[in-house]
C-alpha cells in the first residue's frame, strides 16, 4: 500500500511535519524520498529537537523504517553524507544508484547565473543546472561516485518487493504544485514536476499501487523567490498577523499570502488528492494553538476547515496546529 504526500503550494506547507507524524503513528516499512533535491527543506520537530533536512526522508524519527532516495531526486554527495552521519541513518538508507549527483559546477553555475538566481529566484543548490545536465545525459550518477558506494540501492526493486508482501511504503514530495515545471507558475518554478505523479516516478512505482495522495496546504501559503502570487498580502501585514517566515536551506524571508481556493482546487485535480493536511491552523488564530482534538478548534478554525473542505471537494483528515509532531489532531478515522 503506498501513501504520497505532496506540497499543493509553493513548497513549505510542513510537509516534513506531516510526513514524521505520519510515519511515527503509522510505522510504514519504508519511507521513501521522492521530489527534486536538496533544495528543499524540511523541518521536523520532536521532543525539543529541531532538524532542518534537505534530503533524508523526513519519517526518519520512526527508527524501524528503511529509508530511501529514488532516482528521481539529485542528490549532492556532501549534504546526505553530511546527514547521514548528523541522524546516524547508516544501516537504514539506500540511495538509488541511478540518482543524479550535484556537483560544485552546478552550485556556482546556479548561484552565478542572472537568469536562475536573479530572474527566477533560484536556491542557489545546484539542482536546476544538474537537471539540464540530466537532459543532456551528462550528469554523473549516484553509482558514479566512491563514497556513495555503501548506500546504492535498486530503489523500485525494493519498494516493488515490499510492496508485493503487503506492506506500507510512504512517498514524501519536495517543493510544491505551483512549483512544477509543467503545471506551476512558469518559469518561476523548480526545475521538474513537483506533482504525486512524478513522485512515483521518482521512486519507481506504478500508477495503480497508489492508494492514497495527501496534498498538504498551509493556512495562509508562504513562497519564496519571485513569481506571481495572486493573495499575496505586504510583509508588514504578514508581520502583524505574526506569520513571517525565513527559509530552511537559504535563509530568505517568505512572502505570504492568503489561502487561495483556486489553487488548491486545481492542485488537488492534478495530484488526485485523496485527502488534505491542512498546516499552520494556529496561523488563523492563536487559540488553536497545539490543538489536538476537532472540539478544541476555535469556531473560526472550524470554519475555515470545512470551508476548504467544501470548496476543494476533498476531505481535510490532519490538521496541524502547531510545528512540534504532536500538536496534531488526526480526523482519519471519522472521515474515511
Ligand atoms: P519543502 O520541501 O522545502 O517545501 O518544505 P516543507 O513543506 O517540509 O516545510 P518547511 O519545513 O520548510 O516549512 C514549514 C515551517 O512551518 C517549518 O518551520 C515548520 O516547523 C513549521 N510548521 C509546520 N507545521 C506547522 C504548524 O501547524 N504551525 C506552525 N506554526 N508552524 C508549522
Ligand atoms: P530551484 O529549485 O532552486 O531552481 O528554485 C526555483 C524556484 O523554486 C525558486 O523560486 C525557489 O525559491 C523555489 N523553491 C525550490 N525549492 C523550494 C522549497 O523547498 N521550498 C520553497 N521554494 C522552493
Ligand atoms: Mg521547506
């Protein structure tokens, strides 16, 4: 049974929090990384313990999972050696050996470049000028590289198999809907599809073994680098409402903006979400905060859930109310 959880925004939405609850509740047997690359950041946080990843599937704190990166996704040597040993992930990661390696070129071209970091606002990670590479069939692969030799992994040939003897496998996307290449704001976008679809292609599974998407959406979205952001509202307005963002992996202020129905909408087509995260509920208001039961939302709170609910036409089954895993109220049972 696969599960994928994707971003429908433009990245951010607290995919890595949903996904860590997800995996510590649910206890898949394999968490699989799909999406473009180290750029992106995902932020968990347990227990008083914050962990920014850019890489490591995001379910790691659930310790009995094997761990994955599909050959979709680029990898850059440093940043999963540099991770693998910060989390001690060694016996349960597996790179697939046909992953896409980032190289210091691609990082300097990336960060150099007038047309991705300064028109399109790029992370400045390597990852847009690795993927023309790519297209080129020029870019190095994960088999390529020496200190990447002990983690290769034939990811589908494991995902497939574990598949076959029933067990769980869940698919965690980077970046987010308007993000995709073909379907986002272009060309103020990543550089692949950030969609469901891709993110089983990025780890080698079939259409027909998906049983579950959940788009994860933020109260209020956030972006970060330029494009058009049709609710956008003023820094200084984001600023009282108390939700100003910086960036995990670039450090940037995020420009916020108000929900937008249309978009989830057309997301939530695109991904055929089966069902919606809904993040930063505590961003509505403050009395939400660390909620972790439907009763103790406030009216406002409730409202706005149904109201995306309605008006997106899938049902809202997580709610997050907070950054910390257990300020978490999960509507799964009652409503599928
Ligand atoms: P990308 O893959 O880079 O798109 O990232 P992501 O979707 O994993 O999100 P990221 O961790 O970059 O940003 C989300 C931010 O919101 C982090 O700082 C989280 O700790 C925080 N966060 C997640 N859920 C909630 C929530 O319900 N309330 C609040 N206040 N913060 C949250
Ligand atoms: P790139 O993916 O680094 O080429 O950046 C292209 C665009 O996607 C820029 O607007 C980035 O800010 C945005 N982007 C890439 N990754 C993320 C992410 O993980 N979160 C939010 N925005 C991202
Ligand atoms: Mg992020």
């Amino acid at each position: 049974m696969v599960t994928i959880v994707v971003g429908g925004q433009w990245g951010d939405e607290g995919k890595g929090k949903i996904v860590s609850y997800l995996c510590l509740k649910d206890k898949p047997d394999i968490i699989a990384r799909a999406g473009v690359g180290p750029n992106a950041g995902h932020t968990v946080k347990h227990r008083e313990k914050k962990y920014a990843l850019r890489l490591t599937p995001s379910g790691f704190l659930y310790d009995k999972a094997r761990l994955l990166i599909g050959a979709g996704v680029l990898v850059n040597p440093h940043v999963i050696l540099g991770e693998i040993s910060a989390l001690g992930i060694e016996k349960r990661l597996g790179i697939d050996k046909r992953c896409g390696i980032i190289e210091e070129h691609h990082i300097s071209y990336d960060k150099k470049s007038k047309h991705l970091s300064g028109k399109i606002g790029s992370t400045g990670t390597g990852c847009g000028p690795a993927n023309i590479d790519r297209a080129n069939r020029t870019l190095k692969q994960a088999q390529d590289v020496a200190g990447l030799e002990p983690y290769l992994a034939d990811v589908p040939l494991e995902v497939n198999e574990a598949l076959k003897k029933g067990k769980k496998v869940l698919i965690e996307g980077s970046q987010g809907f308007g993000l995709s290449l073909f379907y986002g704001t272009y060309p103020f976008v990543t550089s692949k599809d950030t969609s469901a679809g891709m993110a089983a292609v990025d780890v080698g599974v079939g259409p027909r073994k998906v049983k579950d998407v959940i788009v994860a959406f933020k109260s209020y979205p956030s972006r970060v680098g330029e494009g058009p952001f049709p609710t956008e509202m003023s820094p200084e307005e984001a600023e009282s409402l108390g939700i100003a963002e910086y960036g995990t992996v670039t450090g940037r202020k995020r420009r916020a903006g108000a929900f937008d129905y249309d978009q989830a909408r057309y997301s939530a087509m695109v991904n055929s979400a089966s069902q919606i995260a809904l993040t930063c509920i505590d961003y509505l208001d403050r009395d939400s905060k660390g909620a972790r039961e439907y009763g103790e939302l406030s009216p406002n709170a409730k409202a706005f859930i149904e109201g995306v609910e309605r008006k997106v036409g899938v049902p809202v089954t997580l709610v997050s109310t907070g950054p910390e895993m257990s300020e978490t109220i999960d509507l799964r049972e009652e409503k599928l």
